[in-house]
C-alpha cells in the first residue's frame, strides 16, 4: 500500500477529526488498478443512502474486449470530475472554474487519442 499526498485546503475541516486519505494498492498482476479513500463520514450527507466512510475505486485491468469490463476507466473518473465542475459554473462562473473545466476536457480528448496509454 502506497498513501497519496493531498494537499490541504482552506475549506477543510480539522484534518485531525476526519484525515481525508487515498491509498493506492500495489499488486504484481494489476499495478495501480485499485484506491481507497477514507477518512470521511457520510452520515451527514444528504444524498447518503447508507453509511460509510470510504470509497474504492478499481481500475479497469486489461484488455475489455479481452477480458470484460472489469473496472472503472480514467474517461469515466474525469467525467465525473468535469461534471462537477461543470455545476459550480452554474452557481460561480469564475475564470478557475472555467479553466479547470477546459482542462479536464482536454485530458479527455487527449486519452481518446492515445488509447494505448491506457492498457494495463
């Protein structure tokens, strides 16, 4: 197990009362293919159906043709970031936002050329 550096922001609460922590686990067959986060408390969230405080992101490993769909791709995570972002512009159309969401497209369109940058 590998812990990610995360860089501490403002708007963050005490980090000793929830530390916020990603952990990438290392194996031989699949090398980065799965995260953890934790250190948060979901209870409070309002679109929380049950609680927890983690979540796991597994990585698609290999060939999908090959192998199936056995995992998230590094498009979907970014289009789930990009429509985050997309919905703070709704509400603070500030230079940043806009500028984050132009970047966040163009590491899309950028894996679309490449698609052999993405086969583990």
């Amino acid at each position: 197990m590998r812990e990610l550096e995360l860089p501490l922001l403002v708007s963050e609460p005490d980090p000793s009362v929830y530390p916020l922590r990603v952990a990438a686990f290392e194996d031989e067959a699949a090398p980065t293919s799965r995260y953890l986060i934790a250190g948060f408390n979901a209870v409070s969230h309002p679109a929380c159906k049950q609680p927890y405080a983690r979540a796991e992101l597994l990585f698609q490993h290999g060939d999908p043709n090959a192998v199936g769909r056995n995992g998230l791709t590094e498009e979907a995570v970014l289009a789930v970031l990009l429509d985050r972002v997309q919905a703070r512009t709704k509400l603070s159309s500030s230079a940043a936002t806009y500028g984050l969401a132009k970047h966040l497209r163009c590491a899309m369109e950028f894996l679309a050329a490449e698609p052999e940058l993405l086969r583990v």
